[in-house]
C-alpha cells in the first residue's frame, strides 16, 4: 500500500512498442518531497516512462504503482481522479492555443473545482506571480516566447495544487536565462511546496545541479544510479560515457553495421 | 498471386481495424452523461468554427451553381419552347441533388479538412495529452462538440446553398433570358413536393454531415503526429469524405427515388 518514503515504484517494468522493447526489467522508485532525474540519450523512452507513470500508457509486464496504486489496473474514473494529483509540463508546453494566458490556468481549476470566479483570479495570479508572469496573464499562448510558455505551463500544472510534478525535457532549447530561470523555479517550488518532481532530461549541467537523485536508463535498462556526486565519481564505462559527454564508447560513434574496409574493398570490384 | 491475396487480406483487415476503431471513438464521444450548460458553450463555438465559417463558400458557390442551372437548363428548354419549366428544373436538381451533394463536398473541403487539422495539431502540441492529465476526457471535450456541430450545420447549409442557388437560377432565367416570373415560380411550386423532394434532400444531408464529420474527427484524432502526418491525414479527410458523399448518394438515391424503397 501507500509507501511514505516513495511515491511512485516501477517494479520489473517491461514495455514494448511494437516489436520493440523500450524498457526492459526496469526498476525505479521516486522518493517523496525530492527532485528525482532521470536521465538517457535521446531515444531511449525518457517522455514514455512519464506517460508509464501518468497511465498514458501502460506497461507490458511489471507494474507502475503511484500511491501504492496499481496504474495498469486503474480503472478510467480511478486514472482521471490519480492524475488531478499530478502536474506535467510538456516538451510542448501543450498549452491551449485558441484560450489566453489566464484561462489556460484557470481551465483545471474550473473543470475540476466549484470555486467561484472571483477565487479563481486570485488563485491564477498567484499561480503567475509565483512563475513571474503575473503581468502576461492576457497575453495569447502565441505570443510567447518559449521560455515563457514553459513557465505558464508549469503554472497551469500547479494549478490544483499537484502532489507530484513531472518535468518533460524542461530545458531543452532554452535560452541561458530561461534555462536559470526554470531551474530556480523547479527547485524553489518543489522544496516551497514540499511537491515530488520528477525531470527527465538529457541536459547535464542544469540535470546535475538540481536533481537529488538521477537515474541514468540506456538501451532499456537503469544502467545507473544515485546522488549527481556518486554518478561523477562512478567507474561504470556506460555512465562515464554519458556523464562527461564523451563522443565515442560503449555507445559507439558509428551507427552498427559491417566494418569500414568491406565497403573499401567492395568499391573496387 | 499469393501476395495479391495476403496483401488484400491485410488492407481488408487495415479497413476493418479502421472502421471499428473510428465507431468506438465516436461511440465513446457522443455517449455519457451530458453537462448541458457546458456543452451548449462549447456546441456554440463550434457551430460558428463549423457552420457560420463554411457561410460564404457556400452562398457564393450556390448563387454560381444555380446561374450555370439556369443557363444550361435555358438553352435546352428553348429549343423546345418549354422555357416556362426552368423553375421545376432548377428546384429539383437542386433540393434532389446538388444542394445536399455540392453542399457536402464543399463541407468537407472547408469544414472538414479544418477540423482534422485543428484536431491532429492538438494532437501534436501535446494538448489532448495535456487534457487527459488534468483528468478531462479530450474525447467528451474535444471531439463531441465538433462532431455535433457539423451534423448539425451540414443540413443547413445545404438548405441555404439550395435557397440561395434558386435565387441564382431566378436572376439568370427570369432577369436575364426573360423567362416569365409567374411561370418560373408557380412550375416550380407546383412540381416540387415537400415530403418527396425537400424532405429527402434534406435526409441526404444529415447522413451526409454524419460521415463527413466522422471521417474528419477520427481523422484528426488518429493522425500521426507531426506536420506530414497532419498533411496526410488533412488531405484523407477529403478524398474519403468526398467518395463517401458520392457513393452514399448514389444508395440513397437509389432508396429513395429509385422504387427500392
């Protein structure tokens, strides 16, 4: 049942997309009030764990538990209760385009609860000030730059006050400032809140210096884990690999396939 | 040979998979517990996204199809002397035929291949996505009201791309060819037969806005995510909505005004 110490356990998870296998044996728990990150090269299924653990999708084999809960055998009025405990903040931003800045935040808030109008404002230019765009709350989602975009997201993620927020690649292309900007944000707001957040991402630097704990996930499995310190010290190849970013080792270089010299010599004949 | 049939056997069974997939989706769209006062909203901003938009195509390509009618129609009749019957022949292929047939090709042109690209673009955007992790079903939110303003507007427009194609048909005949006025309205008035005629005209479009919409929603809603995917899906929508219109004409037809029924 309901773990106090993890909030969310993937246990032995399989998953299968056609053919082929995404993750494979996947053991991950998320531990409550922390910044968990998990990291990987692109590819390797980061954004389909978040659809695991939000029942987008659901696991081939193993399970996905959230609260001690089963996502998999959730039913549909079950899932849509678990998810008003959880915030994401799309790669996208996947605001609604054709509603402003302050109905995109107020949108959950106005599905979900009773709350009057008035309270609404208030709540929603909280929400805003809290991200520092209290004074955009006109504007339309296109006319924001991206990293504003992120920032009302993660407001409208906030809205009903999530116990659990999860992050989509929050930095990728990201000016410096935004960049600093969001994760000031994400560390102020998880340990302001006392929110479990959840980063997926392949930006090192920014990864490294806000998460508490990093799962690093190559080919379909956790190939590493533990605290940025005990990954930079680590002696696993595959880790060093992806920790100081270098171009060439057990992820080789050279997309697999015959040697260079067959293709040599074939030239000739 | 053997590859004919095992590849016809797979899209036989890609059109099933297909079909069953697109009557779920509907099914599970349009069948729930309805909220009425937020429902009317957002049927509201659809019927004007849907129906009050496809407005100008349609009155503009009815006056032009009902000036052809009456063109045509004249230079036939004339030769017979039986100018006077231009009326009959303009209402009746129009309420009949065009108004419904026309009405829902151009439908699909502007409605239909709008609201598939609105749909795969939420898609895309991570918007359906995003509403399902709010706990909001993008089925019951996004895909109902659309589906029911275009089957609402279809009929309409259709009636009105009749109306207006009439009055097209007028200007030509009477203000033009100087058919007599008299004629052309009482010959038509007393051929045209509101069950027989308007009615089943009117039957066509509703089954018509059914498809349409239906192919379009699903569209959307199943295409693949990326701007190719949502060019494919855009351009599905026409060319299937298109043969539907016209294949379902033709049994429609045939039920109706062909002594099957």
């Amino acid at each position: 049942m309901r773990n106090e110490d993890y909030i969310v356990e993937i246990q032995k998870m399989h998953f299968l997309r056609g053919e082929r296998k995404i993750f494979d044996d996947v053991n991950i728990r998320i531990a409550r009030g922390k910044i968990t990150a998990v990291m990987g090269p692109s590819g390797t299924g980061k954004t389909t764990l978040l659809r695991l653990i939000s029942g987008l999708l659901k696991a081939s084999q193993g399970s996905v538990l959230v609260n001690g809960h089963n996502v998999g055998k959730m039913n549909r009025s079950h899932l849509m209760r678990m998810r008003r405990e959880m915030g994401m903040l799309f790669q996208s931003g996947a605001l609604f385009t054709s509603i402003n800045v302050f109905d995109n935040i107020a949108f959950p808030l106005r599905e979900h609860t009773k709350l009057s109008e008035e309270l609404i404002r208030y709540i929603v230019l909280m929400k805003l000030q809290a991200v520092g765009l209290r004074n955009a709350h006109q504007l339309m989602p296109r006319e924001l730059s991206g990293g504003m975009a992120r920032r009302v997201a993660l407001a409208r993620a906030m809205a009903l006050d999530p116990e659990i927020i999860m992050y989509d690649e929050p930095f990728t292309g990201q000016d410096p400032i935004a960049m600093a900007i969001l994760v000031k944000l994400i560390r102020s707001l998880n340990d302001a809140l006392g929110i479990t957040s959840v980063i997926v991402s392949h930006d090192l630097h920014e990864t490294l210096s806000i998460a508490d704990y990093i799962y690093v996930i190559a080919g379909g499995k956790v190939i590493g884990e533990g605290t940025p310190e005990q990954l930079q010290n680590t002696e696993s190849p595959a880790v060093r690999q992806f920790i100081q970013g270098l171009p060439d080792g057990p992820v080789p270089f050279h997309y697999p396939g015959k040697p260079y010299t067959d293709d040599l010599l074939a030239e000739k004949h | 040979m053997l590859k004919v049939i095992q590849h016809l056997g797979h899209r036989a069974l890609h059109f099933f998979l297909t079909i069953g997939r697109a009557t779920l989706i509907l099914l599970s769209s349009i069948i729930g517990r309805p909220r009425l006062k937020l429902g009317f909203k957002l049927l509201v901003e659809q019927l004007y996204a849907v129906g009050v938009l496809s407005l100008p195509i349609i009155i503009c390509s009815g006056v032009f199809v009902g000036m052809v009618l009456g063109l045509q129609g004249y230079t036939t009749l004339v030769r017979f002397g039986a100018e006077q019957a231009i009326g009959q022949l303009i209402a009746l292929s129009l309420v009949r035929e065009l108004g419904p047939v026309i009405g829902a090709l151009l439908f699909a042109g502007r409605a239909g291949s709008a609201l598939t690209a609105e749909i795969g673009l939420m898609k895309a955007t991570e918007q359906l996505d995003g509403l399902q992790l709010m706990g909001i079903d993008p089925l019951r939110r996004i895909i109902a009201p659309r589906f029911w303003a275009g089957f609402y507007s279809l009929p309409l427009l259709s009636l009105i791309f009749s109306a207006v194609a009439v009055y097209g048909g007028y200007m030509v005949a009477v203000e033009w060819l100087n058919v007599d006025d008299g004629a052309f309205w009482s010959n038509m008035q007393s051929s045209v037969d509101f069950h027989e005629d308007i009615l089943n005209g009117v039957i066509k479009s509703i089954v018509f806005g059914f498809l349409v919409t239906w192919i379009a929603v699903y569209q959307g809603y199943a295409s693949v995510p990326t701007s190719e995917g949502i060019g494919y899906a855009t351009t599905r929508t026409v060319v299937y909505s298109s043969l539907v219109i016209l294949g379902a004409d033709f049994v429609l037809t045939a039920v109706m005004f062909g002594g099957l029924g």
